[in-house]
C-alpha cells in the first residue's frame, strides 16, 4: 500500500486557513486525480479543493465546522489501487455514476442513509429554508451534484412540501418561527457568516471609525441614467446601468484628489500603504451574508463596462462562483441596500482598507434653491466612513465633497475620462 497525504494547498493571497463546509468524498470511495474532495470556506470564499493524485480514501482530517490549517493534512488516499475509469467515477456520496452523467429522481431518491448528496453550501441553505431533501432532487451539475438552479426547478414545479413554492430569501441567519411555547433556537456561527463576524470584529475594534453624512442632489445623475439606458434599449442591449457604474467613476477622480483614502492599513509594520491601482469592491448580498468582490483597476472601465462587471462579479457573488482574485486586493468599498437603505447609515470599514461609503435611498423632496425657489429634486445621503488614524476629519470631509461634485454634476465626469 502506498500512502499519499493530501494537504491543505495555499489558497490565495494572505489565506491561513479554511472552514470545511461538506465533505465530498468518504472513506472507501475511489477518486480520480484533479477531483474535487472537499469545500472549505475562507474569509473571501468557499473554495472546492481538489487532489493532485487519485486513489482510494482512507482517512479525512477533519469535520463539518472545523478550521482547516494551510499544509496541514486533509486526505489519507491509497494511490496503488485501481482508478475507475470515466464511466464507474464515484461520486461523493460513494455511489458509481458516469461522469458528468446527471442524476434521475429515482436514484437521488435511492441515496442510502447517511451518504451525502454533492451541493454547494448555497444550494444546501435554499434545500434547509424549504425544507426540501436534496436525495429527492434530480442533480444536473458534474457527478449529479445538485445545483441552486435544480433546487428553483424543483420548488417552480408544486414539488415543495409547503405547496406554496419558494419564499422570499432572507438575508444573513435563517431560522424557523417559533411558537410561544417553543424552546430557543441557537445558530451556530458557520461558513461565511462566522467570516463576517470576525472580519467586522478586526475592523471595529482595530480603526477608530468616524462617520460623514452629506444630502446629495441625485436629479441630473437620474436624468443622465435614464437617457443611457433608453439608448442602449434602442441598441437592443440587454444591459441596463445601475448608479453604480457613475459611484465609481466619481469615487476615483475623488481618490486621485485624495490619495490616503486609496489605502491599506499594514497593522504589523504600522504603515499606510496608498495603493497604486483603483480597486474598488461592491459590497454584494447573497444568501450566506455580505461578500464584497472587487472590480480591480476600475479606472481603466467606461460607464459601460463598468456596469457590465458590477452585474457579472454580483451574479457572480450570488451563485457563489467568485474566484479568490475577485476578492481580494480592494482599495475602497461601496456599500448599497438600494431604496431599501434607509435614511443613512454607518457602514463598517472593510478592514484593511480605510474608508467606505455607503449609499442610501433616493427620494423626491421639495429643495429651496440658490434663488429662493422651490423645487422638486431627487435627493439622497451618502455615509463615509473613515480610519481615523490615518484620514482626519478635513480630509474626509474635502474626499466627500469631491465626491459628491462629480454626482451632481455628472458632464464633470466626461472632462476626466482618459
């Protein structure tokens, strides 16, 4: 018998460690090489792991819930034994499935007790919000892997237990309602929120935040909007542009004027790092909690394209497919809740960087003018929230109004594009 230990590779840029969130393969099963054994979840994403060698599974390191060290072992294989050819590859529940070869509900359903079904942790959360059995849901992914796609097919079709179809998402935790007589509930702290709650924790108690909140004139920027995508509807372009598109160029003509708030806080050597690059995360909803992928050298993009990357790296973000370059390396973040956003809020800073802002929702209001008339204009606030070590209030200040020029007055931004 000959022994290969598979251990936890480098993960990416500054990543220790990882959660495992589900096993993929157990004890007994016969892999191949390159497939995928297991998914942990990283402060950035949830990564599957494949194994460079193939073989048979002896031994894994490790359960559900548990921090998986960089270098330390993961899987046991016996890699003198025979690997199955690409029509007996086992899936992770142990079953031989052809490869790639999507699963009927008949043999999902035939999944014995205690084998686990292949899904991702998004695909399990909407299974649990359900209340839906995944051995009862035909899997299109490779290896029958149930996917988020085949669990919105199942729950379309009346198949849910509720009858009712699907319910609205919630964000972050998820919990059953509970009668006056019910006894607590308590959730634990897992995957991406666990992530959340330590990054949030770092951030809060490391910056000294402060906060800046300035009423803005969106009316020109509105009306701007609305005349570009009337014309790319002309065009039969299936793209439509958000405000957020205009949020970065206005924030990068801001950063260029302000260089210390393009930054990173290195902790260990006490230093304030101003970026060279403009990369700036969109801070992005998804159904285990908040994740922020980055649209890096944002500068470089026109209001097009931009809007073209925002929506792709959100899908992405919400299908859970991010790659780890597409979560790190951020400069500055913008946090948006839409019109539901509220009046104003302080968000926190996403920890190294120095600064956030975050955008809240837009309303007409009757606005007294420079000549004492009194209009109606779209009006919103905007909240920034800076590292007082290293960003003072004048600054802060100075950053927002430079800002808050460019939306107002959004033929401004044309005079800057390169």
């Amino acid at each position: 018998m000959a022994i290969f230990e598979f251990r936890l590779p480098d993960l990416g840029e500054g990543v220790l460690e990882g959660e495992i969130v589900a096993w993929l393969v157990k004890p007994g099963d016969v892999v191949k090489e390159d497939q995928n054994v297991v998914e942990v979840m990283t402060d950035k994403a949830t990564i599957s792991v494949p194994t460079p060698k193939g073989g048979k599974v002896l031994k894994t390191h490790g359960n559900v819930g548990d921090v998986a060290k960089v270098h330390h072992p993961l899987v046991d294989f016996d890699v003198e034994g025979a690997v199955p050819t690409q029509a007996t590859v086992h899936t992770g529940g142990g079953q031989p499935a052809a490869k790639a070869a999507p699963a009927t509900p008949a043999a999902a359903a035939a999944t014995a007790a205690g084998e686990k079904v292949l899904a991702t942790p998004v695909t399990r959360r909407m299974a649990r919000e359900h209340g839906l059995d995944l051995a009862q849901i035909a899997g299109s992914g490779p290896q029958g892997r149930v996917l988020k796609t085949d669990v919105e097919a199942f729950i379309s079709s009346g198949s849910s237990p509720s009858g009712n179809g699907a319910e609205a998402p919630s964000r972050g935790f998820t919990w059953q309602a509970l009668s006056s007589t019910a006894v607590d509930q308590r959730v634990p702290l897992r995957g991406l929120r666990k992530k959340i709650a330590e990054k949030m924790v770092k951030s809060k108690f490391t910056a000294p935040h402060y906060a800046f909140v300035e009423e803005v004139d969106m009316t020109e920027l509105v009306d701007v909007r609305a005349r570009l995508n009337e014309q790319l509807a002309k065009e039969k372009s299936p793209l439509k542009v958000s405000f957020l598109p205009f949020f970065v160029k206005a924030l990068i003509n801001a950063l260029r004027r302000y260089p210390s708030v393009n930054a990173n806080m290195d902790e260990a050597k006490q230093e304030l790092i101003v970026r060279g690059e403009y990369n700036l995360g969109i801070a992005a909803m998804t159904e285990q909690g908040l994740t922020v992928p980055v649209v890096r050298n944002a500068d470089r993009y026109t209001i097009k394209s931009l809007a073209s990357e925002i929506t792709r790296l959100g899908n992405a973000a919400r299908d859970g497919k991010l790659k780890m370059e597409e979560l790190t390396g951020g400069t500055f973040t913008i946090t948006s809740l839409g019109q539901t956003g509220g009046l104003f809020a302080t968000p926190i800073i996403n920890h190294p960087e120095v600064g956030i802002m975050g955008v809240h929702r837009m309303r007409k209001r009757p606005i007294v003018m420079d000549d004492d008339q009194i209009v109606i204009r779209q009006m919103a606030l905007f909240s920034f929230c800076f590292d007082h070590r290293v960003i003072d209030g004048g600054v802060g200040a100075d950053f927002a109004y430079e800002f808050i020029k460019y939306i107002e007055k959004p033929e401004l931004l044309f005079l800057e594009l390169a």
